[in-house]
C-alpha cells in the first residue's frame, strides 16, 4: 500500500505573521538600515581605535568619523583603546595657546547640583546630560579655525554605592573594567576664532551609554562611577583638513571640578532628582504636584 504526504497545512495570514520563519525573517537588513539612518549626523561621536596611534595621527575632522579607521571592527576587540584619547597629564602650551581662556556658563547651576552631588542618568540607548556642558572662549585669534572637542574621563578607579541612611556616596570596591575611550567633537566645528568670541558652544547633542556595544558613538560609562567632563580646543592648521602632524603645544585642556558627576541608571538622591525636574526646562510635564513625593514637595 502505498502512502502519500498529506498536504502542508496552509496558514491564514495573522498566523503566518506569528510562525517561527516571519519571525526569525523580521529585523531584516532593510530595518536595521532604516533604524541606523534615523541616527541624525549631529549625536555622532568619534572613536579611536587602537591605543598605538598617538593624537597626532587623527586624520578625520568628520563629526560623526572614526578614528583610525575602526569602523567596522567590533567593540569587544581587545584593540580599541581605553585609555584617554586626550593626555591627562598637563602640558606646557605655547604662548598664543596659553592666552585663551574658557568659561563655563549656568555656572551657578552647576554649583548646586555639584553641591547634592550630581548624577547623571546613562541608558542602553543613550540619555542626554542635564545640565549641559556650556562654555564660552576668549583669548582666541579671530583669524584663526579652532577644533572643540568634549571627552569624559574617570576620576578614580573606585566604584561607589550610595548609602541612603546617611545621604551620602561611599566606595564600594575597585573600578569595573575601563569601558572604549571617545571624543565628541562639536558638530559645527571648525570655528573661527571671531565666532567662538561671539557665541556660546554647547554640548547639548552629547549623549551617554552603558551599552559596550553601541553602534551610534555615544559615550560609554559605567554606572556608579564617578566621570569628569573635559572640554579641549585645537587650533586647526589652515594647510590641512585633518590633524595630521599635530602638536601637543597646539591644543589646550580645559576641566571644570563642579561638572563631575556619578553615572547612574537610576537617580539615587531624590534632591538631585527635584533639582532636575525644577531646573530642566523639558521636565514641564513632571512639575506637576500630584506627580511628586511628599519630601520632593517639601
């Protein structure tokens, strides 16, 4: 006797949409460009890759570039650098360098939430800071083209808990494993020095991450850790359209101590987070009472 395959039953079209092969199809490479090209130019970031290669090399003055080229190559690679892509240590600038100046703006801001202890929010998908880095220059050649960069560096190599008994953060043990160093070089850059001496450079597109595998450039930190924003200005050569052959003495480093601050995926003092929503003008909708605490109302 012979047997036959009994036809392949057919699926109405809602339970089609839910078999394992629509979904294992789903995410194509048509949404995961779509999803990438949604990335606005402006919240790119610049990564180095590889440790080796000195400041001096970086050929791309491109917003949303790479350095060194690294693109393709994966996040976990044990050659992206960890290391600050900016020195630490400080250097003697030259005199035309030492002349400029720079200033933080809503200053006063700053102080209070630095006076709580500032936390700032960091997301798989990014989060931008509040308040944001603001500052203004003086001293520069209105002739000349200026670079600005922002990197957030690790104060320490501790890990901190806060202790809500005693309203206070306490070291918690040894640093978590150093996460891949990047710039943020500001989108509208290069400057020329009469703008910089007329307009105020904000890091408002700065966004910060805790995914070690983003794709989109944001700054990636560890949470309950404490980081320190830095703000850097290069004096771009006027023969070339990258910063090739560029000197230490060339670029000046500025650090603002009230703008450090604990990354967190959840603020931990409920004074930061009344701060935030009183001060932030995108919090409008968190203003309302019903909404608040008896203390936050306090």
């Amino acid at each position: 006797m012979e047997f036959t395959a009994s036809p392949k039953p057919q699926l109405s079209s809602r339970a089609n949409a839910f078999s394992i092969a629509a979904l294992m199809s789903s995410g194509g490479p048509k949404e995961k460009e779509a999803a990438e090209n949604t990335i606005k130019p402006l919240e790119q970031f610049v990564e180095k890759s590889s440790c080796a290669q000195p400041l001096g090399e970086l050929t791309s003055l491109d917003a949303h570039a790479e350095f060194g080229g690294g693109g393709g190559s994966s996040p976990s690679s044990s050659s992206l650098c960890t290391e600050p892509l900016i020195p630490t240590t400080p250097i003697i600038p030259s005199e035309e360098m030492a002349k400029i100046a720079c200033s933080l703006e809503t200053k006063e801001l700053w102080d209070k939430f630095h006076e709580l202890g500032t936390e700032m929010i960091i997301t798989k998908s990014g989060r931008r800071m509040f308040p944001t880095i603001r500052v203004s220059f003086s001293g520069v050649d209105p002739e000349a083209k200026y670079i600005v960069l922002m990197d957030i560096v690790p104060v320490d190599n501790k890990r901190y808990r806060y202790a809500y008994h005693r309203s206070s953060w306490l070291v918690a043990g040894k640093a978590d494993p150093p996460l891949p160093a990047r710039l943020y070089v500001h989108p509208d850059s290069p400057f020329t020095g009469e703008q910089l001496l007329k307009q105020m450079v904000s890091f408002e597109k700065v966004k910060l991450t805790n995914n070690e595998l983003d794709q989109h450039g944001h700054i990636i930190l560890n949470s309950m850790h404490k980081y320190q924003p830095r703000v850097h200005i290069i004096k771009k050569k006027d023969h070339t359209a990258s910063l090739l052959n560029l000197k230490s003495e060339e670029f000046r480093t500025f650090i603002f101590p009230e703008t450090v601050f604990t990354a967190v995926t959840a603020y931990q003092n409920q004074l930061i987070t009344k701060l935030k929503i009183d001060s932030n003008p995108f919090a409008k909708g968190f203003r309302d009472s019903s909404r608040l605490t008896d203390i936050e109302r306090e």
